[in-house]
C-alpha cells in the first residue's frame, strides 16, 4: 500500500524520495582543546560541543572552503620593500590549499628581481614566469593540461598549492608588460581556482597596474611600522585617485607585529585603515618566518596558522 502522502495517485519522484532519506545531522562534537581531550581520552563515552574558539575555528575554515562561483584572484600590495607581501601572499596560499584542497596558484608578479621563489618549497625545475611566457604557444586554444604546466609551476607539498616564480636574476630581462600579465592570466586561470599575486614596488609600472584590473580582493599588507604603513596609505591615496575607491574599501588590512612592540603605534596604524579599508587584521610576530628561509606549514606556530586562518577567511568573505 503507497504511503499516505502519495494516496492522490500521484507518482513519486526522485526526489522526494531522497528528502525522506535525508538525515539531521549530527551534532557537532569538540575535537579540540580541553573539550576533545575529554572525548579522546574517553574513547567518545563523553563527548562535548566545541566550545567557542573552536566553533569560531569551524566558522572560519567553512568561510575559506565556500564556493566562490568562479575563478578569483586575490592581490597583495604594498610598494616598500619588507612590507610582507611575500610572506602573505605564501601564507593565504597555504591557508587556502591546506583548507580547500588545492587548485591554488601563489603568482610573483614583481616587475623584475622577486622573492616568492626563494622563500617557496623547491621543485624538480627552477623555471620561472619568463619560461612559461616564452613557451605560451604552448597552451594556446585547446592545447596544454595541468600536466604541462607543471614544468613552470612549482609544486609546494603539503602545502597543497603551485608556485609561479618570477626571475630570479636581477639582470633577467626587461619589465613584463601589461599584456604579458593577461596572457599568462588567461593559461593559468584554466587550471586554478584561485590565484594570489604577489606584487613589486612600482605602481605604475605596466604588470602591477594589470594586477590590480584583475583584482577581486585586495589585500593591503605592512609591518606595524610608521614608514611601512604610510607608504601603503599613500599607495590607496593612489587607487582612490584613479577610480579605485571600492577596490581600497573592500580591501583587507594585515599588519605583522615586531619581535618587540616598544616605539611602535599599532593603534593608530589600526585606526587610520580601519577607516579606509574593510577590516585590519594583526598577525603574530613568527621567529621562522623572519629568518628569511622557505617558509612550510608545518613549520609555523599554532597562533600562526589561526591568525592567518582568520585573514584567509577574510579575503574569502569578499570574493
């Protein structure tokens, strides 16, 4: 006999039959802190809801999974030197491949000497952004898979995203030109989900002005120091000067703390972009990533890797 809700004749769907299979799900249980200890140790006898840094933690990591409907690109700008862009730009790279699973392309797009290459994991090949622009043929219309394009890009492990190097010779070549930034954006946005450009010190050079016509999320980084911080502000100065301004009031705010906070005023650091851009974020001051080294996930403290969990989730919510 049909159940009571298909009395009418009516046929059944599909559908409705996979509402009716459709459990509640279960109720989220504590796997960190003192919380997940207690459920470990009980072998799940007792268990506990995540207390509220853990549920804050979950919050955040299902903000950098979202779908963000398409291909993103998320730009790291700062024109002074030691500014960390580079830090972040590895940082957000890791973030989101550790969190999404990959499809995560960190791009040096620095107009001639960058870091991004030194400060990655080492791959099998040492080619840089000039090998892939030279070779583009390559990849034209429907050639090249992510296969072939492993020969540019250089894998980072367990980081769980690539790495597109630019020349690591201070005397490589000349400057790469805006429409060399959107050829080598179009052959690499069809393998990657989201792309993290590191940026120069040149703002009116010709790849970092392309950089930020491709930008969905900026992301303004500096040292909590006076210099740093104003030459960024001088830079959004800039962007709002040429039609920008909602691209600069989008944008995400990270200031890295010194070894030693003494004749530094984070506050008005923090007050000056916080009435500029969407939301300033400090990150903690990380011994292994001021020593210059390639930088490896697994590497960084807890706080680290919660803190820049936290911006990640941040650039997320604005793309």
């Amino acid at each position: 006999m049909p159940p009571s809700n298909w009395s009418d004749g009516s046929t059944p769907t599909a559908d409705e039959f996979a509402r009716r299979r459709q459990a509640r799900p279960a109720d989220p249980v504590a796997v960190r802190g003192v919380r997940g200890a207690l459920s470990r140790g009980t072998l799940g006898l007792v268990t506990l809801p995540p207390g509220r840094r853990e549920a804050e933690y979950r919050q955040y990591v299902e903000m950098v999974r979202r779908n963000f409907g398409g291909l993103r690109q998320v730009t790291v700008v700062n024109p002074k030197g030691g500014a960390g862009k580079t830090v972040a730009v590895l940082l957000l790279a890791m973030t989101f491949g550790q969190k999404r699973g990959g499809y995560v392309l960190a791009w040096d797009n620095n107009e001639t000497q960058g870091t991004l290459g030194m400060r990655a994991q080492q791959d099998f090949h040492t080619r840089t952004v000039r090998d892939l622009l030279r070779d583009l043929d390559h990849f034209q219309g429907a050639q090249g898979r992510v296969g072939d394009l492993s020969q540019y890009v250089r894998a980072q492990g367990e980081g769980m995203f690539d790495v597109l190097a630019s020349d690591e010779s201070a005397t490589a070549g000349e400057m790469l030109t805006a429409q060399a930034f959107g050829e080598i954006r179009d052959v690499v946005s069809r393998f990657y989900k989201l792309i993290v450009v590191d940026t120069g010190n040149n703002v009116r050079a010709q790849n970092w002005q392309a950089a930020i016509d491709a930008t969905d999320q900026l992301v303004v980084t500096m040292s909590a120091r006076n210099d740093s911080a104003e030459t960024a502000s001088r830079m959004l100065d800039h962007l709002e000067q040429h039609g920008r301004q909602r691209l600069v009031r989008q944008a995400v705010t990270v200031v890295s703390m010194p070894p030693s906070r003494r004749h530094v005023d984070v506050p008005a650091i923090t007050r000056h972009f916080a009435a500029r851009t969407r939301t300033v974020m400090l990150v903690p001051y990380e011994r292994f990533i001021d020593s210059g080294e390639p930088i490896r996930y697994a590497g960084l403290t807890s706080a680290s890797r919660d803190a820049w969990l936290k911006v990640a989730a941040a650039v997320s919510e604005g793309l």
